[in-house]
C-alpha cells in the first residue's frame, strides 16, 4: 500500500547500498536505483551524493528519510490495529540465527509456530553472532537468536535458555573413558575450534582466559565454519574440541563421539536480539511471544 519508491529509498538509505538493498528487496540493482531516481525527480533533487562507491544522505535525503521512517510507523501501526480487531496474523517476519542455534534450535520452534500460524512467512537467515548482530543493528532483520554476548546497549538482549558446552572426543582417544575432563588436561592435546566471529568462539576464549589458559597453551590445528565441521574432524581423530552439547545428541547414540563434562562446568546463554523500537509488527510480536514460550517450556534440548 506504502509508495514504492519511498519503500526502496528508505532500505537504501538505512543500508546506505544500493546493492543490499537490491538483496534485502529481491530485487535487481538498476530497478532499485530507478525507483530512488523517481522519487529524486518528484522532489526535484538529489537525495543521496554518490562518491568513491559511496553513498550518503544530502540534507534533503535526510529529512526525506526522517519522514519515511515516521509514515512507515504509522502504517504498521494501522496494519497492526486493524489485524487486532479482525484477529488476522500474518504477514513476513525476518529472523537471523547463528548456526548452533539454526540448526539444532530453530527447526522445531519454527515448525510449530508455522503450524500456529501459518499465514506468516518466516524467513531466516544464517550467520555467526557478529553477523546475525550487524543484521539486527541495520534493520536488515527483525529479530535475531545469538550464541554469545552482545555488547550493543543500543538493542535489546534477553535470555531464552541456557546452553552447555562439553568436551568431545572420538572413541578410543585417551580421554574417552572419563566423564569429566579439566581444561588444562583437555588443552594438551591438538585442539579444534569454530572460526573468527562465531559466538561458540568467543564464549570458549572467555572461557579459557577467566581459566588461566595462556593463549600459548591452545595448540589449534584446525580452525572449522560450522558445528558439522568440527564434529567430523573429532570423529576422525584430528583432535578435540568443546561444542554445544544440543548438537551432539546423534552421534552420541551412534558411538562416534564421547562427550565430557568440563570442569568448571561451561554454560552460556541462547539471546533474543532486537532493536529498542516503540513499534513492532503484529506478527513479529506474536513469534517473540511464542518463542520466549517455547523457550520456557523446552529449557533444554534432552
């Protein structure tokens, strides 16, 4: 229903690319760059200075953005009070997760909010924390469920539950007969770890460092993008590794991994992140709600 043009103005203005626009939108760079065209040549100036594969905002863009941003609040909200009182939920929701969570969190809760409501189109999108945060922080996403700390007081972060990190280690290693593994004992063997960015990263080098292991002590010999990754090097005897003990459920049935519980223990917390917005979309609304529910009802993936 909103003016097109100042739709496509409003997503590169807030992204400051004509190219992430493009992706954000599904559509192709030139009609994005036709559109903002048209609505320069209503107002009959430039809203954006173009250099050095730059953009930014002329004053004009920039009170055009200001207005877009008030009208498009006021048209969700009327979306929104009018679905209230016609009791419609339904609409595109835009979710990022990193990959822990995408893959071993998220199918279940999605499939039962999709079965709920299946008028609203989720779309999720994958990253490491610090993409799924820079996602969050541009708009680009609507709601994000993280690994690790998020340092951004700007937005929004809430627990949903708890996660514990364990030892792995393939059958037949020297440690798969204990139980309980000290992080010292486990570091004298060739480690594997996530790559720079994820969030099981960070959580385990703050781990390390409030443990007194000196970064000389971690002899990394595989660093690996995905919990898959890492597993199935431990499994072929590379070396160990710590990941979340969610992910491991399969192969601990098969035999092909034997975890072991740190001590001290190692826990973190699975985050909502969103921005500090007065206003939010019914539908969005109603997939925090829910996921905060199902979070409350499964606080543990046993």
């Amino acid at each position: 229903m909103a003016d097109r043009r100042l739709q496509v103005f409003h997503t590169v203005a807030r992204l400051l690319s004509f190219t992430k626009a493009a992706e954000h939108l599904h559509m192709t760079q030139p009609a994005v760059t036709f559109q903002v065209r048209q609505l320069e040549e209503h107002f009959n100036t430039r809203l954006f200075d173009r250099t050095h594969n730059r953009i930014s905002l002329t004053e004009a863009g920039q009170k055009v953005y200001e207005y877009a941003d008030r009208i498009f609040e006021l048209y969700g909200e009327m979306e929104n009070a009018v679905r209230e009182m016609t009791g419609d939920i339904s609409g595109v929701v835009s979710i990022g997760a990193s990959t822990t969570i995408a893959e071993y969190m998220l199918p279940a809760l999605l499939g039962d909010f999709r079965r709920k409501y299946p008028e609203v189109n989720v779309q999720l999108k994958v990253s490491n924390t610090e993409g799924i945060v820079h996602m969050v922080e541009s708009n680009t996403i609507d709601l994000g469920v993280v690994e690790a700390p998020v340092v951004n007081k700007s937005l929004v972060v809430e627990t949903c539950r708890m996660d514990e990190l364990v030892a792995i280690v393939p059958p037949g290693h020297p440690l798969a007969d204990r139980e309980t593994v000290g992080i010292h004992e486990l570091l004298e063997h060739p480690y594997i770890c996530r790559e720079e960015g994820s969030g099981t990263r960070e959580v385990i080098q703050d781990y390390f460092k409030a443990n007194g292991v000196e970064p000389g002590e971690v002899s990394i010999c595989m660093e690996l993008g995905s919990p898959e990754a890492v597993k199935g090097a431990v499994e072929a005897g590379m070396g160990v590794s710590i990941v979340s003990r969610a992910t491991i459920h399969k192969e601990l049935q098969l035999g092909t991994l034997k975890a072991l519980t740190l001590e001290p223990r190692l826990e973190r917390p699975f985050s909502f992140v969103h921005q500090k917005q007065k206003f939010r979309h019914l539908a969005m609304e109603e997939l925090l709600e829910f996921a905060r529910n199902y979070c409350r009802e499964h606080p543990t993936d046993e």
